[in-house]
C-alpha cells in the first residue's frame, strides 16, 4: 500500500534526539531555541515561538490579539476543525465565509461582505499547501484596521509573490502533525514579526509565567520539548527538498489526469508557490474512486467530507453559518492522492494510472 502520509526520519535527526536524551534537558530548553530562531529565519521574520501542537499554536495566536467572548473571528469551513474550535475556546464566534471554486481557499470578496463592527480578525488557511489571494486580504484587513492571522499549517515553504507565508499576516501559525510537510512528530510554531506579541505568546505557552514561580496572566502548558524540537531541526534542512518532490508528483498527476473530464485536477494560481501538503482531486465518484484505489494499493482518503458548520459540535452555538455553495459542493468530491516524498517517480505514475483505470472499467 501507498499510505496517504509517510514521515521521513533520518539517521541524523535520530542521533540528534538521542544527544538530547543524553543531557537530561527534554522539556522545553536550548534546542527549542535554537529551532524557533531558525524557523523563523527560514520563514523571514523576526520571531518564532514553539508550542506543542498547531492547535495550541492558534489558541495563543488568538488570545495574543485578544480574542474574546462576543469577537467574530471570519475564516473558512474547509479546513481542519483545529481553525475553528480555538475560536470557540477564546470565546468567540466563528463567521463560516465561502472558498473559491478553483483553490478551495477563502474566497476575499466574502471576507469583506462578511465583516461587522464585531469582527477581531480574519483567519484564512493555506489549504493544502496553496497560499491564499493575500494581496486582497491584506488590504481588506487594512481598510477596516482588522489583523490577519495566517493559518499555515498545511504551508511549510508555500510561497506568495516570492515570500514565504507565515510572513505576511500580523502573526502566523504552524504545525509538526507526522503528516504535514516537515514534523516534530506533535508540535506547532507561531511566526510574527511583532516583538510584543512574541513576548505574550512565549508568556501565555508557559503558564503565564515570565520566571519560575511568578505567574502574571492566566497561561497554558503548551511547550514544545527538546526532543521534539531536535526532530524539527533536522527536518528543516530537508523541507526544500522534501517539498520538490511533492511538487514533483504532484505535476506527474496532473500531467496525467488533467483531460480526464470527470475529474478536476489542482489548479495553482500564478505567482504562487504551492507546496501540496494534500494533492485533491474533485469527482462526483469519490467514494468508489478511493475504493477502487485502495483495493489496488493507493492509500488514498476524502479529506474534510462535510464543511465545519454541519460538524455537530457548532451546531450548539448561537450563530447560522453563511450560505456557502462551493464549500458543499467541494467537499464531498474531494479525493487526496499520496504525494509525499517517499512516493517514487515510479509510483505517481502507477497512482495516475490506476485513477484512469477507474473510469475506463466503469
């Protein structure tokens, strides 16, 4: 089988974890350091600040721009239920606009329909590795005096007019999941260039304590370890190459699959760097496709089935999410295909292949 996410671990970062074993400093220490200040060189900012998973890397993020009860935060329901649930921890309102029907990403013009005298920031996701249209957010979010947070999770090394998201919003956000484009294994980053707002994050990820046994706000155990931060340093340096290779078959794919009529390919808009973190395909046959292809050895999956509104957990809040038409028509289509970097030249064109059979057999 051709699993859908395969994390490379090299002999390197191996050796490095065991170095951080052999100190005895495995809670949050000199490598988390070290990780944070080059993270943040390789995005292009001037701070990064390490936490224990993407989630708690957006809960800080919100809570550093003082999100509350009775904010609205604007963002996407197509997106992983982490980008919504931490609006919902702060207190606050998570506004669902409509995606574009070509990068599934949130689409500008219902951003600016969508802003009241209540809204805190706009939250927009670099799905699957593509960036967002940031030139019109950024000026939507200028003329209202509303900070973006980009939410970059599914982004490491995506790329908009030359320059590296998690740069261009007021502050960003990452995470290390095994299945994203570079891992800590769990683990999360925030990248701002904002010096105070690094000062909050690092307060609010340790307990709301700027010295041991002085706590000042009401913070959080969200610290990265050594451990993992030493795994997040190796990686880096390979998240370049790690990332030509899923480009690499993802074109293979697309080279492939482009003039198949009953599919939609990824479409990646000029002056983008998209990194595909997921390569989704769109047909009105997903569920059998997946079958088909799972049962000859592609592991490939749906990827978020229903827009976040219809999950049950949002229906127990006061608000009604948008109409959002292309949403419900993308997500039940949507079928992800292994792109990751241990998938071999040989095997995306065995992928490509078996996606053609299907529709030829039927």
């Amino acid at each position: 089988m051709i699993p859908i996410a395969k994390p490379l671990i090299s002999d390197e970062e191996k050796e490095e974890v065991m170095k951080v074993l052999g100190t005895g400093i495995l809670a949050q220490g000199p490598k988390v350091k070290e990780f944070e200040r080059a993270f943040a060189d390789y995005i292009g900012v001037k701070y990064g600040v390490a936490t224990s998973s993407g989630t708690t890397a957006l809960h800080i993020a919100l809570l550093c721009l003082n999100v509350k009860q009775g904010d609205e935060v604007i963002t996407t329901p197509l997106t992983f239920y982490s980008t919504a649930s931490t609006i919902l921890m702060c207190g606050a309102k998570p506004v669902f606009v409509d995606v574009q029907p070509d990068t599934y990403n949130i689409d500008p013009n219902e951003v600016k329909k969508a802003i009241t005298e209540k809204t805190k920031v706009i939250l927009p996701v670099h799905l699957y590795g593509q960036p967002c249209d940031m030139d019109e957010l950024l000026e939507i979010a200028d003329e209202h005096h509303i900070p973006i947070i980009e939410d970059a999770c599914q982004a490491h090394g995506a790329e908009y007019g030359g320059r590296k998201v998690g740069s261009l919003g007021k502050i960003s956000v990452f995470s290390f999941y095994p299945t994203k484009n570079m891992t800590t294994v769990e683990g999360g980053m925030i990248t701002t260039n904002d010096e105070a707002l690094a000062e909050k994050a690092r307060l609010l990820r340790d307990h709301g304590a700027p010295e041991r046994y002085r706590h000042i706000a009401l913070g959080y155990n969200y610290r990265m370890s050594d451990v993992y931060a030493a795994i997040g340093l190796g990686q880096l340096k390979h998240l370049d190459e790690y990332n030509s290779i899923r480009i690499r078959n993802a074109g293979i794919l697309t080279q492939t699959l482009q003039d198949e009529k009953w599919l939609v390919t990824p479409r990646v808009k000029e002056g983008r760097k998209h990194v595909f973190h997921l390569y989704v395909l769109l047909t009105s046959h997903a569920n059998s496709l997946i079958h088909h292809l799972r049962k000859r050895g592609v592991g490939a999956t749906a990827s978020y089935p229903v827009p976040l509104y219809r999950q049950e957990v949002f229906r127990h809040y006061p608000f009604k999410a948008h109409e959002c038409k292309n949403a419900e028509n993308i997500a039940p289509q949507q079928v992800c295909l292994p792109v990751h970097p241990a998938v071999s030249a040989e095997d995306a064109e065995y992928i490509a292949g078996q996606v053609v059979s299907y529709w030829r057999k039927s």
